[in-house]
C-alpha cells in the first residue's frame, strides 16, 4: 500500500481584488492533480488532501500549473504537511498573548526560510508585532488586519518585483485546516 501524507496547500490572491476562483474549480483541479480526499475552507485558497509521498515543492508547483491550465490564473502556491503546519502551530509567540483569534495571523512564505525584514522597527509599529520562526512570518495585530500598518507594508513589499511572495491566514483559519488535516 502506498504511503499518503496529508497536506494543505494554501492560495495567494483568489477571490480578492476581483481574481474569482471558485472552490468547485479548486478541488476539481486538485483532483485531476491526483490529489484525494480533497476539500477546501472558505473561498480564501485553503485546500487539504492526501496524496502519495512527494514533495511540498513538487505539489505546489504542480497546482499553480493546472490552476493555470485549466482556469487562466497565475496564482501562487505554497503547500505544508500536516506535521509541517502542527509545526507553524506549535511555534507561534504570539499564541498565548490573546483570546481573540482575528488578531494573529502567519504569513506562509513560498520560498525559503527568511529572517525579520530589515526594514522592520518594532517602535515604529507597536503595539503591532512580527516574529520569524523558519518559512513563516508571524504577526501580532491588535487593530486587526484591514487596519495594520505592519500588514499594508508587508503585502507593499511582497508585491515588488523581486519581493517574496506569501499569503497570510487568520490564526483561526490556521487551526481549522490543521483541524482538518488531522480528520483526513
């Protein structure tokens, strides 16, 4: 029997800015990849499935392909395991600091691990905060997203050319899909 391992793979830019991708056409699309058990969360770019043993790289690589191929879109993809998300959870700093969930929130990073932004001065954005732990940025916004100040420079510096590309997730939307990642 082949060994499956269950991932999430996770969408930048569907379904803002007038990008529409349905989540029927994802999970289609995730299927004809020769990923199973799919299902998708919200309709941010949140997809979970199983799929024989190969890597994050080579699955995401693959989805930004057919998302291509099949629906015109150029979107990037970024896939983790289920053990590598139980990871980006375990890791959070910011974890314990509140009850509300919509004020944390990860940045997931397609490529490599990084280091804290040179640009970053904690005095300039307090009480807003960011944290690296190895490929993720993870962030402390107590307005809120739509209103960060550390937020808005982020996502103005990924969209440069040569910026490194990511999509962030709500702390809550991160529990769910390592909640469904572990039903699979």
């Amino acid at each position: 029997m082949a060994v499956v391992t269950a991932m999430v793979a996770l969408l930048r830019g569907v379904n803002v800015g007038g990008r529409k991708l349905p989540m029927a056409d994802l999970r289609r699309v995730a299927e004809s990849c020769g990923l199973t058990s799919v299902a998708t969360y919200i309709q941010s770019g949140n997809v979970v499935f199983e799929t024989p043993a190969r890597s994050t790289t080579k699955v995401a690589a693959e989805l930004s392909a057919a998302i291509a191929a099949d629906c015109g879109m150029d979107v990037a993809v970024t896939v983790r395991t289920r053990a590598e998300l139980d990871a980006v959870v375990a890791a959070s700093p910011f974890a314990s600091r509140t009850d509300e969930l919509t004020h944390l929130h990860v940045v997931f990073h397609v490529g490599a691990a990084h280091t804290v932004p040179e640009w970053y001065d904690p005095e300039r954005f307090a009480p807003e905060e960011l944290a690296v732990v190895g490929g993720e940025t993870y962030l402390y916004l107590p307005g809120g997203m739509g209103r960060s100040v550390l937020a808005a420079e982020l996502t103005k510096r990924s969209n440069r050319k040569g910026g490194e590309p990511g999509t962030a997730r709500n702390w809550r939307t991160v529990l769910v899909l390592a909640d469904m990642l572990h039903a699979l």
